[in-house]
C-alpha cells in the first residue's frame, strides 16, 4: 500500500469515526494534514488541514464533506447507519494495527452499538463471552482468535481510492 493509499484510509477512517462520536474534531484535520504531507492535495483538504484545534469543532462539520467527495472519499452523516459500519471497520483496523486490544474493540462495539448493528453483532456476542469467561471453558486466546478473526473480516471491506478525483489548483 503506498503512503497517499494509506493517508486516504486513515482520513476516512478518522472521519467516519467523528461522524459516531468516537473521535475529535481535532483528530479529522490532523488526519487531513497527514494527508497532505502524504502526497494528497486538493483545495478543500487543504482548508481542512488549515483548521486551528480551536476551529475544528466548529468548522469540521462544513469543511469535512467538500474535502473527502474531492479526493473520491465518503461522507457519513452524523450517526447514519453507513457511518457506524464505516466506524466499525475503523476500529477493526486499528485493533489489528495493535492500537487496541481484542478486548477494548469488542467492549467500545458492544458500548456503542449494543446488539443492534448486524455487522458487529458477533463482536457484542463476543463481549459478552468475554464477561463470562471464569464461568465456562472458554479462554481468552480462544475469544482473543475469534475477535480477530472478526476484525479481519470487518477490515476486508473495499478500501478508499488513494488519488484525488480533481486537479488540485
């Protein structure tokens, strides 16, 4: 994967994680100025990554659109059904980037989505299996392998393109 490849995955990523709530504002235009210095450059992501920390929470929310749709990428809306997949498989990559453990991605799943969203509804089952560990005679390297293998399937899905779909001016 080449580094724009990967600076395009990382701002979805970051964008649609701030669409649930589970990132800052702050973390969207840092994503945007990794980007940039990746080799990504369109107007609209310059003006993102120009945003003050100040600003983000403010700006990110009118800025974010323009600049994903010119390099080809997504827009979630705030708390869509797309945007929580999009979060989840987010999340399924950093855990398999070692940035949290099986158990933390499970547990911040299973908080934010309970056993509602089709997609992560083995991973709530898995939190839950996790909770009862000590009972049954199940361990946790087993569930650990299980959640994993979960995280892959999530983080399988169809990556972003890495070239802006515009002429930067």
């Amino acid at each position: 994967m080449t580094s724009t490849e990967a600076a395009a995955i990382a701002l979805q990523d970051n964008a649609a994680l701030w669409s649930v709530g589970e990132n800052r504002a702050s973390d969207v235009v840092n994503a945007a100025c990794e980007a940039l210095v990746a080799g990504l450059d369109t107007p609209g992501l310059r003006i993102l990554a120009a945003c003050t920390r100040a600003d983000a929470d403010y700006d990110v929310h009118d800025l974010l659109p323009a600049a994903l749709d010119e390099l080809g990428l997504t827009f979630y809306p705030v708390d869509s059904e797309a945007g929580q997949e999009a979060a989840a498989r987010a999340l399924a990559r950093r855990m398999l980037a070692g940035e949290l453990t099986p158990r933390e991605f499970t547990f911040r799943i299973h908080q934010r989505h309970g056993h509602e969203l089709p997609l992560t509804e083995r991973l709530a089952e898995l939190d839950d299996e996790y909770d009862i560990l000590e009972y049954g005679d199940r361990m946790v390297d087993q569930v650990d392998a299980e959640v994993t293998a979960e995280a892959r399937r999530l983080a399988a899905h169809p990556t972003v393109p890495a070239e802006p779909t515009d002429s930067p001016s």
